[in-house]
C-alpha cells in the first residue's frame, strides 16, 4: 500500500500547486486546479460556488478577506458502505509573501533543492493536501476498496478564520474522523488551541509636542494596558495549562500583540493608540469565557489610572476565529494515524498538542467530526521566507494517510 504512493506525481503536482499564487482572497485557480488534480486521480469531485452572504450569517463564520467568490471543492474515494467514513481536510490559501527580496528563490517558482520543496505555500499547506491527494491515488493503484468513503476537502479562508471548511461542512461533509494535514512535524496532534483575534484603541489627549505635559499620550497609558495582557496571559496558562498534551510548551496559549499604530503627527502627544493581536484558547473554553477575562483584565487596569478611568480603553473582537478542538488520545482514529506513521516512518510518533489555530475546530465543533492534525514540516517555517517542505515528509504523509485510511475506513 505504502509502496504505491508516486513520488514523483506528488512532487511534480505540488509544485504546479505552490506556482498558483493564492492570496487576499484569490483563491478559485488554485481550487479549480484541484478539482482537475483530483478528476485526474480518479476521484469523484464536487465543486460549487459557495454563497457567501448566506454563509456569513451563520454563528462560527469568521473572516479577515473580503472576497467577492469563493468555491469549494471536495474528492471523494467511495467505499463499499459499511465502514468508518474519513475526512482529509487542506487548504489553498497562503499567507502573503511579503518582501520578495527577502526569498532565496521567488516565492511562487516552487524551487526543488536539496530534497527540499520551496515556495509560499510549500509547508504551510498544499505540499500536505497534494500528499493527501496521492494517499487515496495510492489506495486506488493498490487495488484496495475501502469500506468507508473518503473525502479530500480542498478549502480556502482557513488563514483568516476557516471560510471553505465551515462550507463544506454545512454542505454536509461530516465524517467518522478527519485528518486536518497541518504542519505537526509527523507528530500526531489530538488537540488544538483556538485563537481570538482582539483589538484595543487607548486614548489620550493630544497637545503641541513644545507642552508636552499638558496632554496625555496614548503611548504611555499603553504600557499599564500591555503589562495587564501579560498578567492575563500568565495567570490562563497557569490555570490552563495542565493538559499532558501541552506539557512541551510553557505558553500553550499565549496572548500577543501583532500591531500598534497611533498618533496623527511626529510633533504631537498621540491622543490614540490601537494595538491588534491574537488571544490563545485552551480546549474546551468558552469563547464568552476568555472574552470576559480580557475585559475585566482592562477594566481592572484602567480603575486603577485616575486618566483610563475616566477614558476607558475600548476593547473589540474582530476577524479571524479559530475554535479549539480536542479528541481523546484512545480515540480510534488517533489509534489509526499512530499506527500507521509508526509503520511508514519506523518509530512511534509524539502524541502533542498544536498552539496554533486550524480547521480542526469547525470540524469537531460544528460538524460534529473527531479529528487530528497531522502533516509534514515544523509550523516555524511557515508565515517566513524561504518556506519549505522537506520532500522525504511530503512522502512519508502521503504513505501514513493510505495505511490510515484503511485501518480506519476497513
């Protein structure tokens, strides 16, 4: 089963994905060209657009792109009936790729060297959703008929809040199991934080630079703002921090600010400050929960400052939104994967919580499927230049989803 996996199809296949750029919400070519992928390997496809403004009313939607189209697109390797069905979910969308200056190679040539796949994308994940790809091309060269169905969802929006899952899974794509093909290094991640995205405007009173003490500057009432969130964020990984599944990290879920803008002019106290940034969430935390810790965290700051007081920072949750998942280590499809990247690779691999946000949240959460994060490639060379995959792990991937497949589906 293994042995069927075509490495040299996969490799050549996520490099025509990789050159497909597929950012700010553009999308449909790198899904449309998926929807070929998977006709050309013999699975059954189902594409369609997707309704947007129908979609952004339901509760978990979430979204940072305005995007004018989006189109989903879902493979399926029918079984026999009878057996555990089995999601693969991946996403096309990047993140972007910033300064191209700062790139060995350019970010959408999708360079191979040195047993290395470079390019936006690369890791972070089409390397992984053309590996899934080739696991069930793998099952079918085998000759295997599966018990359970398959489906490889191709989605997009999963950096910025989880658009293309969330629509696939309202159009009915539920499972026994689902093998969401994040960065985990080959570990086998039965649990996910959640992410919050927050912003705080702090205001000040604005005055000639020349007087400067006769107006308050929104930087400096900052700072009390700032040292809460890190007081905030110690004392949640404190209380949260126990699950086994987290012990490698000392900050399972940590809170950090990504942007700061403010002031109006270089020779005026700044009567304004906005910061932006995300907020961790352990498994199994209410959202309204971890949104009234950060509240009373600036409440109680702001009392203690004879200005917030009177000025109170305002506080707003905005874009993306990731749930937190997690799926009992004894869980058979945790069971299947284990079992499986032991066989492929020769060694057990870790069972290990992943920090950051993915779509194993609206899977688990909304459509009511276990799941787990497997993939190749560290998380760390994502969101950089000269992002790259290792080819040997795109391979390895592909050849554990196959044996997965069948000791989960039958």
């Amino acid at each position: 089963m293994a042995d069927a996996v075509d490495e040299g199809a996969l490799v050549a296949e996520a490099q025509r994905l990789v050159r497909i750029p597929s950012w700010d919400g553009q999308e449909t070519p790198a899904q449309e060209a998926m929807a070929g992928l998977m006709a050309e390997n013999g699975l059954e496809v189902d594409r369609w657009d997707i309704d947007l403004a129908a979609l952004a009313g339901h509760s978990h939607y979430a979204a940072e792109i305005d995007r004018t189209e989006a189109v989903g697109v879902v493979g399926t390797l029918p079984g026999r009936r009878g057996g555990r069905s089995l999601i693969l979910n991946g996403h096309v969308d990047v993140v972007p790729p910033g300064e191209e200056g700062a790139w060995r190679h350019p970010p959408f040539d999708a360079v191979l060297e040195s047993g290395r796949l470079y390019g936006r994308g690369s890791l972070d994940m089409k390397g992984a959703l053309v590996a899934g790809l080739h696991a069930l091309a793998a099952v079918r060269a085998a000759g295997v008929r599966l018990a359970g169905d398959v489906h490889l969802m191709s989605v997009i929006g999963e950096e910025d809040g989880g658009t293309g899952t969330l629509a696939s899974v309202l159009r009915g794509y539920r499972a026994d199991g689902a093998v969401v093909m994040e960065p985990t290094d080959l570990a086998v991640a039965p649990a996910q934080a959640g992410v919050l995205n927050f912003r705080i405007r702090v205001p000040g009173l604005a005055a000639h630079g020349a007087v400067r003490e006769e107006g308050v500057s929104a930087l400096d009432k900052l700072f009390p703002v700032h040292a809460a969130l890190r007081g905030l964020e110690e004392e949640r990984n404190r209380r949260l921090g126990g699950d086994p599944l987290f012990a490698a990290y000392r900050l399972p879920f940590p809170i950090c600010v990504g942007t700061v803008r403010g002031g109006d002019w270089a020779s005026s106290v700044p009567d304004h400050v906005t910061v932006e940034g995300r907020m961790g969430l352990a498994p199994g935390e209410l959202l309204e929960d971890a949104r009234r810790q950060m509240g009373e965290a600036i409440t109680n700051t702001a009392d203690g400052d004879p200005w917030l007081r009177d000025h109170p920072p305002l506080l707003s949750w905005w874009g993306g939104r990731f749930l937190a998942a997690r799926t009992p280590p004894d869980h058979p499809l945790v069971g299947a994967v284990r079992s499986a990247a032991a066989t492929v690779t020769g060694r057990e691999p870790p069972l290990q919580g992943m920090t950051y946000g993915a779509d194993m949240g609206l899977l688990a959460e909304v459509g009511g499927t276990p799941a787990v994060l497997f993939g190749p490639g560290d998380i760390r060379r994502a969101h950089r230049p000269d992002e790259w995959v290792a080819v040997a792990d795109l391979v390895a991937t592909a050849r554990t989803l196959a044996v997965a497949a069948v000791r989960f589906c039958g």
